[in-house]
C-alpha cells in the first residue's frame, strides 16, 4: 500500500522539467500551465513530501540536495508511467508497440527528447517505447530481444551486435570554483589517481568510458586504484555533489554544460588524456531493425552538420 503523501505523477513531471531548464516559468510553459498555477503545484508537492525542493532566486529555481535525490528517484517513476500510458494507448487504438527502444542515462536526457521529436514528426503513426538504463542494461536488453536496438555510450560495442555510430560526446571533470582553486591547473593522469572523483556505478558507459581511458593513459593493463573515488547513482546527483565541494565530477560535457555556463561548476583541464568517445546504436543481426535508420536520421536533422545514415 502507498503511503498518504505519495507525490502525483503530474507534479513530479513538471519537478523534472524545471531540473532540465533550470526555471518555473520555463517548465510552466513546457506543461501548457500559468507560472502561477506551476509555482502553487510545487509548493503543494514540497508540503506533501515535507521537504524543500527547491531554491527561487531571480535568475532562476535550483534543486536542493533533497530536491536532487527526489529528481533522481523520479526520472525512473516517470519513464515507467510513460511505458504504461503508451502502452494503454497502444491497446485502446487496437495496436502493439511498434518500436521498442532501450538507451542509456545521458543519451535518454540530453539528445533522444530532440530525436524523438524528429521522428515522431516524420512518422506520426509509429508507436515509440523507451526504456532508461545504464549500458551494461542496454546491451543486455538488446541481446534478450525485448528492445529492438539500444542507444549506449560504452567505449566499445559487444563483437556479437552490430553497431553505428548516431553522434559524439566527451567527457570532463568538473568542480566547484572553491574546489578548482585548490587543484592543479593542469591534471596529468598520475594526478587524477589520488583525487576524490565523483563516479557512475559499474555498468554506465560514462564510468567504462573514463576508467579505459585513464587505463590507458598510465600504460596499465587493467583499471587503475582510485583510493578516494565514491560510486554515485546518477548523473544529477554527481553535479549536484560537485557543486556543493564534495569532490570532482566525471560526467558527460552535455550533462555539465548549464552549471560551466552559470559558473557553478569549472572544468578542470587534463593533459595526456582522451575523454573523447562515441555514441552508438547497437542492435542483434546484420540488418538494422525497423525505423532504426529513421532514428539515425533524426538524429542527423536534430543536429545538425552530422551525416545522416
């Protein structure tokens, strides 16, 4: 049985909304809702949960710690109830499902929303299923065959699936400025070693993709120690400690570009380094399956000066 002060998924959604575009008004807008009528469903969602959520300056609203670990939680409730309010739908038109789609965290939030919107616009009758998961999950979905294909950001695909490249990505380490201050201005890999990192968990492709290159960049054969490292689940958590000094975040440049462009976060330098990496669409057989080349072109449109499939 849930508990009374169980949160609504509306408000939930639109928590979600003001954590990507950093403002009320802007979420508001998003949801098709007043500012107001936004501001008032916050502050009942903050009185339920009997926590603050959030912090109202004039340039903007910011997640609290709490407000971060309620985002985090809420992104997988959310993704759930979009699977079912899409599969209801598919099952009051008469239809099944006609895309299954597994992707990875930062893909998920950063680029497949525009690619979706694409495809979406230039196949309006296709049924669109989207599961979220690190890409250790991804490849295992797509090898049991319940996603057609998967969207992953490990440094390398498994030799049994065939995979394209849809874009690219790359990492940094970020900081807070008072954090930054006290770290070198130039980090070579023996540097990053003993440093207090912030990490994904085993299995995200940000984690595999930073630990193969530092790996490599100490002319190791098999993954340095990082004595001071702490595992943490999500990307919004890892920003959100960054920002508050507890260390350096290894995260996606998509993911830290808003606080390096508020000055929240600074990006420390590295040398001798590659954070460098691929994003991929990866899928069993030889063919690629149905409206998995539309995606690759959506991709190329959303974006554009990429090559399209």
């Amino acid at each position: 049985m849930l508990p009374p002060w169980t949160p609504d998924l509306a408000s939930l959604d639109l928590l979600l909304s003001v954590a990507e575009l950093g403002s009320v008004g802007r979420a508001a807008e998003t949801h098709g809702i007043s500012q107001p009528s936004a501001s008032a469903r916050l502050s009942h969602l903050e009185r339920r949960l009997g926590v603050s959520l959030l912090v109202r300056t004039r340039r903007g609203s910011t997640l609290t710690p709490a407000g971060e670990a309620v985002v985090a939680w809420a992104r997988g409730v959310i993704e759930a109830t979009r699977v079912l309010t899409d599969g209801v739908s598919a099952l009051r038109s008469g239809h099944t499902a006609r895309l299954q789609l597994a992707s990875s965290l930062t893909i998920a939030e950063y680029l497949l929303p525009a690619w979706l919107t694409v495809l979406r616009r230039e196949h309006p009758e296709l049924e669109i299923s989207v599961t979220v998961a690190n890409s250790l999950d991804v490849i295992r979905q797509v090898r049991a065959g319940t996603a057609h294909f998967g969207l992953i950001e490990s440094p390398s695909a498994p030799d049994e699936l065939t995979a394209q490249r849809i874009s690219g990505d790359r990492l940094v380490l970020v900081a807070s400025p008072e954090s930054a201050a006290h770290t070198p201005t130039s980090l070579q890999p023996n540097d990053i070693t003993g440093l207090p990192l912030l990490l994904r968990e085993p299995g995200s492709g940000t984690r595999d993709t930073f630990i193969a290159a530092l790996t490599v960049a100490l002319g190791g054969a098999s993954a340095p120690e990082l004595p001071h490292a702490a595992e943490l689940g999500s990307t919004t958590i890892i920003l959100a400690t960054a920002r508050a000094g507890g260390g350096i975040g290894v995260v996606s440049a998509l993911a830290a570009a808003s606080d390096l462009r508020t000055g929240e976060l600074v990006q420390l330098r590295t040398t001798g380094l590659t954070l460098d990496r691929d994003l991929r669409m990866v899928w069993a057989g030889d063919t690629p399956p149905a409206h998995a080349l539309d995606l690759l072109n959506a991709a190329a449109r959303a974006t554009p000066g990429r090559p399209r499939a």
